[in-house]
C-alpha cells in the first residue's frame, strides 16, 4: 500500500483481519507482493522481532496478552485455515513499514482492539536525539525512539506519530497488532454482530448491555506498577 491514513510510504500488511463488511475473518491477500510477503515473515531474523515483542507483551500485561492467547486458540480451533504470520507470536497481524525515512501522522489505529496493545519496533540508521521521536499527543509526551528499540501502546486509543529523521538517514518499522473485530466475531459465538442479532436476540441485546462497561473490563488487564515489582 502507498495510500493509507498513516503516513507517506509503502506498506506490506500481513495476517488476519476481520471488519468492513466481511462474514468471517481472513488472510490478507498482497496479490503481486505475497512473494515478498511470505520471504520477509520466514526470515528468522524477523521472527526473533516478532517473537521478542510479543513476549515483552506477556511480562508486561500478562492477563492482556493472556486474552489474546485464548482468542487465538479458539479462533484456530473453529476456523484451522486462518494462520498468524508469526506462530509464537500473539498478535495477529504485522505491518512492515518501509523507507527509506517512514514517518507516520498523528493517527490512531482505530480498527484494533480499543483496549489492546500494539507493538511497534524501530529500524534503521539515524540520530536518535535529532529525530525519529514517537510523539503520544494525549498524555503530552515527545519519546527518544532509537533503532533497535520496542514499544507497546493502545494504539487505538492514544494518539501518535514519529518526527522525521534527519535527510540522507534511514528509518523503516514493524508493528503487530490485532484487530478488534477478531475479538468481538469470537465473542459473538463467531458470527458477526448482524449474524446474532437475527440468529440469538437474547444474547445479542446481552452483548449490547456489556458495551458501558467493556472499558472498564479492558483496563482491569493492565498491569499496575505494584503487580510488576
């Protein structure tokens, strides 16, 4: 993709998505790019990335990271054919964002799990005291983000872009994710909201009655610092 909402540069999405009219979750199809594709999630040295960031996610939100766990399991379970780009990792989907200098605008990533982490990892080769910041517009913050370093945010909900790099530098990243529809098409008894509003009206207006209070439930699988000491 070069037209896309997050920035001025080409981008591979791979994995599983779920949303905009679709009756069931599927795999990304890149057409002429799934070659490419294919190679960049076999290379082992982005498998190990993939690997790292979602176990950062499990130490430091072990009850979040164990939603995605179980989601994916039962999503296996029912559908076999569906695979995650990367096995042992608990994100179901990555972005490979390519240079030579990625820069994204201020955006959320608004089709992932509002309360759900991404992970994104910096790459290249640039002064990261001059530029390549991760700015988090809500909570006013401005973030050294050097190659080589992980970060995991509520993409969804917390507002964010990076600042250039310096000309003649380079920056590309890597990001996962997983989109909030795969959660609510398993917790639908994996049908998508129409399919159970017509098939089961009971537990649908059940659904519709949890929606006040799924933020709360969401916040409640973060870890507080306490839990992590």
């Amino acid at each position: 993709m070069r037209r896309h909402r997050r920035g001025l540069f080409a981008a591979i999405n791979v994995g599983l998505i779920f949303g905009k009219g679709s009756l069931a979750p599927s795999c990304l199809d890149n057409k002429q790019h799934t070659g490419l594709a294919d190679r960049l999630c076999a290379n082992p040295h982005i498998i190990r990335m993939a690997n790292f960031a979602s176990f950062a996610f499990a130490l430091w939100a072990p009850r979040l990271h164990d939603l995605y766990v179980e989601n994916n399991k039962l999503l296996r379970e029912h559908s076999p054919g569906l695979r995650r780009p990367f096995p042992q990792s608990a994100f179901a989907c990555a972005a490979f964002n390519f240079g030579p200098r990625v820069c994204t605008f201020k955006h959320r990533d608004v089709c992932n799990l509002p309360f759900g982490w991404c992970a994104i990892q910096s790459l290249g080769n640039f002064d990261a005291t001059k530029g390549g910041h991760l700015i988090l517009w809500d909570v006013k913050l401005i973030v050294e983000f050097p190659a080589g370093a992980l970060i995991l945010l509520p993409s969804a909900t917390i507002a964010h872009s990076n600042i250039p790099v310096q000309d003649g530098e380079e920056r590309i990243s890597f990001t996962q994710f997983t989109a909030g529809g795969l959660f609510r098409y398993v917790d639908n008894g994996f049908r998508t909201q129409e399919q159970l509003a017509q098939e089961d009206p009971g537990e649908y207006a059940r659904m519709m009655e949890l929606k006040g209070s799924r933020w709360q439930n969401g916040l409640k699988l973060f870890s507080t610092v306490e839990e992590l000491v």
